[in-house]
C-alpha cells in the first residue's frame, strides 16, 4: 500500500499522529498551501474591479477555479457553481434562496433520518415558519416538492444510490427539486451532477484537503434563475439607485461581498492534488484500509459498528459503540486514544442526533474516517488504543 502523508506537511513535525478524523476535516497537502502562500505573496488583491494586473491575476485564478470545480463534478457549465463558506452556509442558501420562495403553505418538504443537521435543521425550521410539511424518511409523494439527502452518511458511511432514488422520485413528483448534501462524497469518489440529476449539490473544501472558509453550491441553471439572493452588498448589484437595485448576472449574484478568495484559488490546486494522485487512486486506497479497518473492528467482541458492519457499499466512516457494563463514554475512549496515542477520533453524535436516537445509541459513537493519508498502521494503533480503552474500564 503505497503512503501518501509525504504530501502532507504536518507529518514533518507529527511523525507519530494518527489521523482519522478526515470526516470531520481533511489534512490540507503542501501544494495546497502554497498555492494559497502565492497569492498572499504575489498577487494579493481584490478581485473583479481592479483594472491593474495583479487584480486581473487574482480574478483569473479565481474564476479559474469555478471551471475546475465546474469539470470536477461533471457540470455543464461554471455558472452553475457558487462559491460559498462551505457545505452549511450552501445548503441554507438552497433553502433561504429557493425552496422559501418557490414553495408554498402545505407543500411537503423530506428529508431522511440520517442527514448531517445541516441538512436537517434549515430544511425543519423553514417548514415551521412557513407552514410547509415536513416529512423524516416518508415515502414521496405528488405533494413532495422538496428532497434533502445525503450522497454519504457522516455516521454510517454508507453510500446512497441517489442516482436511482431521484429518478425514482422525479416519476412520483415531476416537479421535485432535490438537494443533495456531496460534504462527505467529493473527496473520495466520482461524481458527476448531469449523471445524478440533482437540482443543488453542496460540498466543503475543507472535506476533500482543501482549505476551510469555502465550499460550493452546485445548481441547475434553471434553478438558480428561480432563486432571489440571500445576501446583499457589493459584488453582487447591476444597479442601485435610493429607490430600488438590481442584481448581477450569473454567480456574482450570490456571491456578495469580498469572497475567500485565497480559500477559492486552495480550492483550485485541491483538485489539482486530487487529479494528480488520480480518483481512481484514492478510491483504491480508501477501500484496502475500509476493508482492514472494519476486518479488525469486527473482531473485538465488546464493539459494535452502528450499521452495517460489512465493507461494501460504503467508503471509509466506521462509527462504534459499546453495549458492555462499566465502558465509558464515547468521549472517553476518544480521550485515551488521543492522548495517550495520538489517534484522532470523533466521539459524539457528529450532529446527526436523531439518527443516533434511531438507532438507540443516546450516549454518541466513536467515529474513524480515512483520508488518503492514512495506512495500515494507522488502524493498527487503533486497534492497540481499544485494547488499553478495555483494560481501562473492564479489566482495572
């Protein structure tokens, strides 16, 4: 298996850390940050007004990005994409931009039991405040207007067959605008948003070794046309006058104020990077240590993967909790893990508390998510960090 922590910079001086909370953030490679350094060094100017060349370079490099981010995920265009703070803030914007004025009182909005709260919670307060129902895991129907999923589950890693399920649901309700939540997809796997026929599709640099502060709302052009912009300010305006304004053209409309723009240029030299060790790669890669992991996992009999507990149909989230008297906490296993091998879990319920509830484990889970980065060895201090967790608590 071949090891890849020589493009990552934090290894030079954490020889020994263990990372496997790349679910929650991804480790960033060194050309990532250069790419990020250049700007900052080179050509660290505002983009799109400034008439003199290193604001033309930044606005280039920039807009260079959305068609990178546009041939990644297999968009028509790159006006479909609008560069946001991150998955969150895109998933409020599909809410506060469409669904809140192309909806109405007593249209149905789902969602599944097994969404991040960030696609739980915007889609359940528009509802309440906008008399729209709201639907957990129901089946669609001619009144459903509105379906937010998960590509990949944060928690159970499993991966969802949108492809087939939106088909599926355009045939009940023609008219269905799906939101699909990419935050735990793009990094790992091949997506392609002609294929799977979403309306919106949101995702996070920060989740796929690229810097925090920025992410991407992906939309059909035809939505973005049905949308009102959320944010007002400079960047985004045609026209403004004391009595009323107008907005810009195509993505500037949604993207008011100074962007990210170093985070946006990262973003670009991320799909680099992702290109350049080759998807097919990562996929590889992924699968060998999600099959190692959950084959090591599976034979401490005090462990219990939440879900299924095979290596199929999923990519490399393994979620664990235990059921034997006297263990401690989630965050208490985390705790020595961390601190006495450094092997970096989630412990908690990696906010999807109702699936949590669905499953019945109140107390939270232990969350291991792979990253390129990550090797065999990786899993194997794991592995010896639950077998001091056990003598801890069981054997003391």
């Amino acid at each position: 298996m071949k090891n890849y922590k020589k493009y990552f910079l934090i290894f030079d001086k954490n020889a020994d850390l263990h990372y496997l909370d790349s679910g929650a953030t991804t480790l960033k490679p060194k050309m990532v940050l250069e790419k990020m350094m250049e700007y900052y060094t080179e050509y660290s100017a505002n983009i799109h007004r400034g008439l003199y060349p290193i604001s033309e370079k930044a606005t280039e490099e920039y807009e260079n990005t959305r068609q990178k981010v546009a041939d990644f995920i297999g968009a028509k265009y790159p006006g479909e994409i609008v560069f946001t703070s991150g998955t969150t803030d895109s998933l409020n914007l599909a809410a506060a931009g469409w669904a809140k004025r192309n909806l109405k009182a007593g249209d149905e909005v789902m969602v599944t039991i097994a969404e991040h709260h960030s696609n739980f919670v915007p889609w359940q307060q528009l509802a309440l405040k906008n008399n729209f129902k709201f639907v957990v895991s129901g089946e669609v129907t001619k009144k459903t207007k509105l379906l937010a999923i998960n590509h990949v589950s944060n928690v159970l890693g499993t991966v969802t067959p949108i492809k087939s399920i939106i088909k599926k649901a355009r045939e009940i309700s023609p008219e269905i605008c799906v939101v699909v939540d990419g935050a735990q997809a793009v990094g790992h796997m091949p997506v392609d948003m002609v294929d799977l026929d979403a309306d919106f599709y949101a995702f996070s640099g920060h989740k796929m070794y690229g810097p925090t502060g920025v992410g991407v709302l992906y939309g059909k052009a035809k939505r973005w046309l049905e949308m009102e912009p959320t944010r007002f300010g400079g960047g985004m305006i045609k026209t403004v006058s004391t009595t009323e304004s107008t907005w810009a053209d195509g993505p500037e409309k949604f993207e008011a104020g100074t962007p990210p723009i170093a985070e946006v240029i990262g973003l670009g030299a991320t799909i680099d990077f992702i290109k350049e060790i080759g998807r097919e790669n990562i996929v590889k890669h992924e699968k060998e240590l999600t099959d190692y992991l959950i084959e090591k996992i599976n034979k401490i009999e005090w462990l219990k993967i939440m879900g299924l507990g095979i290596s199929s149909g999923r990519l490399g989230v393994v979620s664990m909790y235990s059921e034997a008297p006297g263990m401690g906490t989630s965050h208490d296993m985390a705790d020595i893990l961390g601190r006495e091998f450094n092997v970096c879990v989630r412990a908690g319920h990696h906010c999807a508390m109702p699936l949590h509830t669905q499953f019945g484990v109140e107390t939270g889970t232990v969350r291991v998510s792979l990253g390129i980065y990550n090797t065999k060895e990786d899993v194997d201090e794991l592995i010896k960090g639950l077998e001091k967790v056990w003598m801890t608590f069981i054997k003391k």
